[in-house]
C-alpha cells in the first residue's frame, strides 16, 4: 500500500476530489495548511501598507490505497490539479506497512 500526500492551491479541491472519485478512490484526509516553496510568499497591500505575506494557503491531501492504483491517483492529481503557474504544489508518496482499520479491526487493504 501506499500514502499519497499532495499539497495543492485550495481552488483545485473540488476538481481533484471529483476525478480521484471517478478512478475509485472513495476517501481522502483534507486539512488546511500553510507553506512556502520557490515562491517564498508574496506581498499585499491591506488599508494602503504593504506587507508580506511568508506563508500561502494551500491544501494537503491524504489518501492511502493499493500499490496497484498509486500510479494512477499520482497522475490524476498531477494532470487535475495542475495551473503551469508556480505554487501548483508537490507530491509526495510513502510506503504503508499496515492499516487497521479501528472499527472492525480489519487489516491490511480491506481496511482502506
């Protein structure tokens, strides 16, 4: 198994949640987060004075699934959520040793 951790802009959502639901995925974590890369932030003007602002909004997407369908949510989510623009955000995958799920105590890839 595999954990995908996507950090994407926050108006892409809705897009990704809906094409990740067309290949089967039928849950994901979502938090709101806050972070920089190249960008380094960016500066804005509130009540005429300019100040900086360090850390963008983003959103972090959590989703475990099989080795089998890891490919295919990484690609969804890089064609969905990508803007050409800079801060479309980063991937991240990660190996799962084992899940359980708490309710019915069930293992492994029936308890995702």
């Amino acid at each position: 198994m595999k954990k995908i951790e996507a950090i994407i802009k926050p108006f892409k959502l809705d897009e990704v949640k809906d094409a990740l639901n067309e290949i089967g995925i039928q849950g994901m974590t979502v938090t709101e987060v806050k972070g920089f890369g190249r960008q380094k932030g960016h500066t804005e003007l509130y009540r005429g004075a300019e100040y900086i602002v360090d850390f963008i909004p983003k959103i972090k997407l959590e989703i475990v699934t099989s080795d089998a369908l890891a490919s295919s949510v990484v690609s969804t989510i890089e064609k969905v959520a990508r803007t050409g623009k800079i801060g479309d955000g980063k991937i991240f995958v990660y190996p799962i040793e084992e899940v359980i799920r708490i309710r019915t105590g069930e293992q492994g890839e029936t308890a995702v």
